[in-house]
C-alpha cells in the first residue's frame, strides 16, 4: 500500500503552461479521480507521475520517495490507456504475462499469477484467444490484467472506458471499483465522464486549464461547488445560472440583470431576511443565482410559495423516458428544469409559467465565478 503525493507540480511547453502549481495528495488504498474537460491537463498529471513526460516544476513522491530523477521503469506504476495497447500476434495470457517474463520472472511465477489474475477479472475462459477473437469490454480486462500482474505501487487509468459503448462503461466502471477495492491499489483515475468519476471516485478533484480546482467527495462536489466552473460542470442536466444585480431600495433586491427581460414587478425580487446579511456586502455587484434542475419547482400562478417566484416563458419539453425536462425562458436567460411531467403542474409550450426555488437550494457565485458562502 502506497501513498501518492504531487507537490506543486508545473509542466511548461514553451510559453503553454500545461499545469500550474498543480497539488495532490492520495492516500494509501484510495481511489482518486481527476475530472475535467479535454485539454485541461489530466493526462499530463498521470505522464508526470509515470516519468513519460519531463516536469517544469514541483515535485513527486510515490511511498514518499522523491521521483523526480527516477527512470519511469523504477517508478514502480503501472498504466491503463483508452486504447488497449494489447499485442495482437499474442494470445490473452501471454499479453497478461508480458510484463513479468521481460522482468525474467520465473516461469512457474507466472503461470501462478496470470491464472491468479484471469480469475479474477474472469477473463480465465480466454486465455488461449487472440485480441481479434475477443470482446472491447473483455481486451480492457486483459489490458487491466496485464497492469494488475505486475503488482504495482501505483495504479494509474487514462480514460480507460471511452472506447466502449454505454452499456459496458456502466458495467465496467462496476468491475473496475470492485476489483481495486479487492486488490486495494492506490489509484488514480482520470476521465471526462462525470459519471464514472461520481460512481468511482472515493474523492474527485476537478480541473481545468492546468489547475486544480476543488478536490473533495463526489457528494460535496455535487452539493457545495467551490466556484461556478465546477457547478457547471458537474450534473446533468447541469446547473442552471441567472444573472442579477443587488440593488438597496430602503431592502435589498435583486434586479435580473437582463435588458431583454420586461421591466415591470417580474424583474425585481426583495431579497428575504434569510438571505439578505449574506449579501449586504456585495450592493451594487452582480451575481450569479445557480440552481439544479431538480430543484426548480412549477408552481400555480396563485401558489402560496416559502421561496424565490419567477415568471417566464416555456421554450420546450423534452420527454425522455423515465425523466422530463423543460426549459423556461426569461429574456435572454433560460432555465432547465427535470421532472416536469411528475408534478402537479404540466408546463405548456409557449405559455407562462410561474417557477419556485426554495432558499436553501440556491447557489450564489460572484461575478468573476466564486462561491458565496450563504448562511441560512
């Protein structure tokens, strides 16, 4: 059992900064997950951690040994890829056993752990086969075996599912946490599935343009977004986001900051006393109101509602399966909401509809994207 630490970590190319004072801390056994859009440096963490990627700054230690200076064959990981990298002219077993026959490992060694593996990932009725011979879902088994075989310190995954159709990623991403709780490998995982990294993950750092964001448990993540990036991000659909100004009238208001929007009494809301001293601060600034689908509520027009009320427009209805979702326009800003079809309240296409938010389901960000702690 191993620990991972990235301390400060900076990888230049030329004048692109591929990952800026990048930090990490994984604990031994843990199942980490980096998450974030392409192009955003999560495959560039795990080629610095591997030795395959030379670093600008910062440092890696892998059992607390500094890695820096160490050839990626000493490091002592071991890599999934999205493409499985199986040699085709080899059956499954001897790919499996690849990396411990060029370690010249005795020949009794790894007919005993190859056996060991396949029965583990059940992939020990296919031994004998071809990589052609063999499903996608069964050469990513035979791809992690042949990681697995080698008993490593570190386990590190790049995208390993992309390749497969939905069905066998849910199934995969299953397997793949069963079996490293099973072999208790320090993991790190990375991918741009928000769904893998929410099943998966035992924490989940998201990224983007080299940084890391916030790192907490997929559920905190969820629920208390550290900025509006990371809310947007995570959800499906994701949150929703409205623009208003915070104006001081004698109370505080907010005003949608939405110059399309019909200036009468719709566009200007008196902030309640619970949420009003978290917001004395900030007269005057913009803020961004965010608010999961889920919890946007279609209410009557004479609705006796504990909460923001909002009026706007139904644009569409999306019917999809055992879910509904609906957007609402107002002016320029939109917002969708799930299950609509569920409630006692049917939203009509092109007709008014009246919406609720309760207080404690709101987000509030700042104009330049961070969180507003709200006190309720």
């Amino acid at each position: 059992m191993t620990t991972l630490s990235i301390r400060n970590l900076t990888k230049k190319y030329g004048h692109l900064t591929a990952l800026e004072d990048f930090s990490l801390e994984i604990s031994s056994g843990e199942f980490m997950v980096l998450l974030g859009p392409s192009g955003c440096g999560k495959t560039t963490v795990l080629r610095c951690i591997a030795g395959l990627t030379d670093i600008t700054g910062g440092e890696i230690y892998i059992g607390g040994e500094l890695m820096n200076k160490i050839p990626p064959k000493d490091r002592d990981v071991a890599m999934v890829f999205q493409n499985y990298s199986l040699y085709p002219h080899m059956n499954v077993y001897n790919n499996v056993a690849f990396p411990l026959k060029m370690r010249k490992v005795h020949k009794d060694k790894i007919n005993e752990s190859v056996h060991r593996i396949a029965r583990l990932l059940n992939i020990d009725n296919l031994l004998e086969r071809k990589p052609k011979e063999i499903s996608g879902g069964q050469m990513q088994r035979v791809a992690l075996g042949r990681a697995l075989v080698r008993e490593p310190k570190i386990f590190l995954m790049d995208e390993p599912l992309s390749n497969l159709d939905a069905k066998l990623r849910t199934e995969m991403r299953v397997e793949i946490k069963k079996i490293q709780e099973k072999v208790g490998i320090t993991t790190l995982y990375i991918t741009h599935d928000q769904a893998e990294a929410m099943s998966m993950a035992d924490n989940v750092g998201i990224m983007d343009s080299g940084k890391l964001l916030q790192l907490d448990s997929p559920q905190k993540v969820y629920t208390e977004p550290a900025n509006r990036f990371v809310a947007s991000f995570i959800g499906v659909p994701p949150m929703n986001f409205i623009k208003f100004k915070i104006i001081k009238e004698g109370s505080l208001f907010l005003k949608l900051d939405d110059n399309s929007y019909q200036q009468d009494k719709r566009s200007i809301i008196k902030i309640p006393d619970t949420l009003a001293e978290n917001l004395e601060n900030i007269t005057g600034d913009t803020i961004y109101l965010g608010i999961r689908p889920k919890d946007i509520i279609l209410l009557k027009d004479d609705a006796d509602f504990d909460g923001l009320i909002l009026k706007g427009e139904t644009a569409y209805v999306e019917l999809l399966g055992d879910d509904s979702i609906a957007e609402v326009r107002l002016g320029d800003s939109s917002l969708k909401i799930s299950n609509v079809t569920s409630g006692s309240v049917i939203p009509i296409v092109r007709k008014e509809a009246t919406i609720g938010i309760k207080y404690d389901r709101i987000r509030l960000f700042t104009n330049s994207g961070e969180s507003i702690h709200i006190k309720l």
